[in-house]
C-alpha cells in the first residue's frame, strides 16, 4: 500500500535554502521509504514526542503520522533542526 506524503508549506522554503542536489536526495528517500513505511522514521522523545525523524546524510526530516501518511513539517540540517523545533517551526 502505498502512503501519501504532504508537506507543510514551510517546507519548500526549507529546500529552497538546500542545495539542488541535496534537495533532490532527500526527496527521493522521502518518496522511497515514506510511501512504503510512514514508520520507517525513528520516533522522537520528550517535547517532541508524536513526531519523527528521517536520517538523509547531514540532513534530518521532521514529521507527523496522519491518518493516510504523513506531513512533513521541518527539513533542516542536524545541527539546526531541534532549535528550529523549539522556536515552533513545526
């Protein structure tokens, strides 16, 4: 079965700031794995618990479950993206 794949609107800004191939990677895991398993991600703890997190490289995806997949809400560099969270870009 395959699963759909919605992004919060900030997300395209967040590729944006990407280099193209690097956006073009983390695109192509995302439909890869995400599509097949919404669960393929590693769940987050404490004040994020509910959401996920997808490994590409130096790159972390952040998302929720929904009821048919998943949104996206956050891609952003593993240095930055737990202080993006906490300002409340999710």
């Amino acid at each position: 079965m395959a699963y759909s794949i919605q992004y919060k609107r900030s997300v395209a800004k967040d590729l944006k700031n990407l280099e193209k191939a690097n956006a073009k990677r983390i695109l192509d895991k995302l439909e890869r794995e995400l599509k097949k398993d919404p669960d393929s991600g590693e769940q987050l703890k404490g004040k994020f618990s509910g959401l996920s997190r997808l490994h590409v490289g130096d790159y972390r995806v952040i998302y929720t479950r929904t009821k048919d997949g998943v949104l996206v809400l956050l891609i952003s560099h593993r240095k930055d993206v737990y202080r993006e969270l906490e300002r409340g870009a999710h």
